[in-house]
C-alpha cells in the first residue's frame, strides 16, 4: 500500500513538473513572438504587459511545483485521515 502511495506522489508531481515546463515553453514562444510583433509595429511598448501579467501566473505555478507546497502535506494528512476513517 504505501509503495503504491509514493509511486502515486512521484508520478504526480513529474506530471506537475512538466505541466510546468509546458507551460514555461508557451510563455515564451508566445511572448516573444509578441515582442517581435511590437517592434515590426513600433507602436510603444505594449508587449511588456502580458509579460508582466503572465510572468507572474507563471511565477507562482513554478514555486507551487518546485518547492514543497505546505498544502501538500495538509492535503496527505486528510487522504490518509479519510482512509483511516474507512476502515
């Protein structure tokens, strides 16, 4: 049972890490095919704030797959409260 738990844990947070990296690769193709966009126009410098805005979504779902969200053991703590519950 508990071999299943932790192959389960792995396996989602390596399918986090490369939603993550998916969703890095698509920032950044977009982004700057907007930057080259702003400056074939020359039309000041709009593309800074989808940038600014998306980088910060971006941000925040990186220190969510990267780093231990405390969430995360809270979350454990009531599966396994639920499974105990079961028995």
């Amino acid at each position: 049972m508990q071999t299943t738990i932790n192959y389960d844990q792995a396996k989602r947070h390596v399918e986090r890490k490369i939603g993550f990296i998916i969703h890095l690769a698509v920032f950044t193709m977009v982004n700057a095919g907007l930057i080259l966009l702003n400056l074939q126009l020359g039309h000041g410098n709009w593309s800074i704030w989808p940038l600014f805005g998306w980088g910060i979504g971006l941000f925040f779902h990186g220190l969510s797959v990267l780093t231990h969200a405390p969430g995360n053991s809270w979350k454990q703590r009531m599966i396994q409260h639920e499974l105990n519950k079961s028995r």
